[in-house]
DNA sequence: TCCCTATTTTTGCATTATCCAAACATTAGG
DNA sequence: CCTAATGTTTGGATAATGCAAAAATAGGGA
C-alpha cells in the first residue's frame, strides 16, 4: 500500500529532476534543446527523415505537442519541413546540416548523463525497471479501451 | 546501452501518460484536482497542518511552484494559508472543511487508479521499481554539489 | 534600539508542455 | 465528382516550471 503510493509520487519527481538536470547539462555543454526535444531529434539521428505521425507515435505525444517540437526545432535551424511528393499533405521532417552536426557531441552528452543518473544500479534492477515502466505504460493504455 | 536510453525516455512518457490517466479518471469521478495539486492535497491529508516550505521539501518541488499550487487549491476554496502566530513570514496551510470532506473518496480513487496501473506486476518487482526511482533521484541529487 | 543579514513567501515575467476543437489542404473511395 | 478520412496547423486555454526581484518579518550583534 505504501509502496503502491510511492509509485505516482516518484516517477512525477524523478521525471522532473531528470527533465530539470537535462536542461542544466545541456546548457553547460552549450546545447540548445529541452529534453522534448532531444526526444525528436534522437529519433530522426536514429531512424533518418520521418512524418510528424512517426515520431508522435514514437516518442508518444499528440501530435498538436509534435508540431510545436518542430516548430521550435525549425527555428532554431535544426530541421526542415519537407512537403511528401506522394501525398502533399505530408510532411517529412528532415535533419538540417546543423542538426546532423549536433548529433555525435548530442548523443555522448545524453549517454553520461543517463550513466551518472544509473550509477550504482544493477543491470539486472535496471532491466526490471524498464520492464515495469513499459508494463505500467501497457496497463494505462489498456485501462482507456 | 540500449537499456539507458530507454530509460529517459519511458520515465517521461510513463510520467504523461500517468498525469493525463489521473486528469481523466478524476475529471470522470468529480474531482476537481491536478496531479501535481493532488500531491499537496494527499501531503495536507496524511500530515495536517504545515508551511508551504515543508509541503515543497516533502513534493519536491520548488517554492514557486508550491506558491502556485496553494493559490490554486485556495481558490478552489480546499485550502486556506494561516499566517503562523510565532512567526508572520510562515504561512500554515490548513485544509478547509470542503478540502477534508473530499479526502476519503478521493484517497480511494487515487489508490484505485494506482492499484490498475501496477495489475500484473510482481510486489518484488515493485519493490526493485521503487528502490531504482529512489537511486536516480539521489544520485541526481548528488551530481549537483 | 538600530542595522545587517537571513528566511519565507509573493510577484512579474517568460518558456514550455499539454489539451481541445475547429480549420485547412489533400487524398482516396464510391 | 462528392464525401469521408487523413495529416497538419491554428487559436485559445490551463498548467508546470524557472528566474530574479521585491516584500515582510525575524534574529543577532554592536
């Protein structure tokens, strides 16, 4: 029961000091992104030029959030808008040079962070801790059928 | 390394999916609270009267943001600030009757709502959950000295 | 008592994330 | 063609959070 409680509590705390220790970091590494973002941008670094469908779906936001990301991204120079040949109401959202070069210094940077924030944890805790936050993700999404 | 990355990630998407689940069950139960103006709530119920420094210690979050949360539970007329009579700085935040009245329903609800979210997942393994979200957040507490 | 500093909270201002509903452009099916 | 569906944008709203400065009060010396 107390442990049950502690669950809604801790993911809000934890979700908003990494979000907070995130956009500290980044700052002092002179990365202009919040952990949002980042999301967006390591998802095209990883998968290349998709529609603002995939990546809502990937990172899972709505998409009125994702067309902010990509606003706020094409702003700043990072990605582009690209009208889908085949279905013009489509756009594909394509790395911009200065999105591309971002991305090896980007990637190091996010991978410490997450080192430091797991240190001392075992793999094995660590497995199961994505595997409850992957199940509790599912039984959400269950319980809105 | 895989295993890292999947952490930021689901312990954001875990966390929205948490806050809008509890927005809708509480919207569809007439509760008229926040995620975040229900850890206040919940903190008032389980340790009564207290300064909104020690609800921001306790929710971990900063004063600003406690101010705005108080203000809003204010004005939902749940809560009332009572300047403390040994030191006029201090603000005790005290539950109004209405902010009593709701507390066993909505405790029900809450544990309810938590209860669906964790169906399928062994106590043991919530026990590790917990135990990890604990070590994050220390360990990010850590990286700031 | 008076001054300086520390403490508790508020204010003002800004950004960001999120939501909803409606609008828009385009495509696809009958 | 026309209608329905799809992908995206817009407008309008609330909420969380951050920062810096201000306001009110307390407390410790000189």
């Amino acid at each position: 029961m107390m442990l049950i409680k502690q669950v809604g509590v801790m993911v809000n705390i934890l979700n908003c000091k990494l979000k907070k220790h995130i956009a500290s970091v980044f700052k002092s590494e002179g990365i202009n992104l919040t952990a949002e973002q980042f999301l967006v941008m390591d998802t095209l670094w990883n998968q290349g030029e998709m529609t603002q469908q995939s990546i809502a779906y990937i990172i899972q936001k709505d998409k009125n959030s994702v067309t902010q990301f990509i606003d706020n991204l094409e702003k700043k120079g990072l990605v582009n808008r690209v009208v889908d040949s085949s279905d013009r109401r489509v756009n594909n959202i394509r790395l911009s040079k200065a999105g591309m070069a971002m991305k090896d210094n980007t990637k190091n940077v996010a991978i410490d962070i997450l080192n430091d924030i797991v240190e001392g944890i075992s793999e094995e805790d660590l497995k199961t801790f994505v595997k409850v936050l992957n199940k509790a993700c599912d039984n959400i999404e269950k319980l809105k059928e």
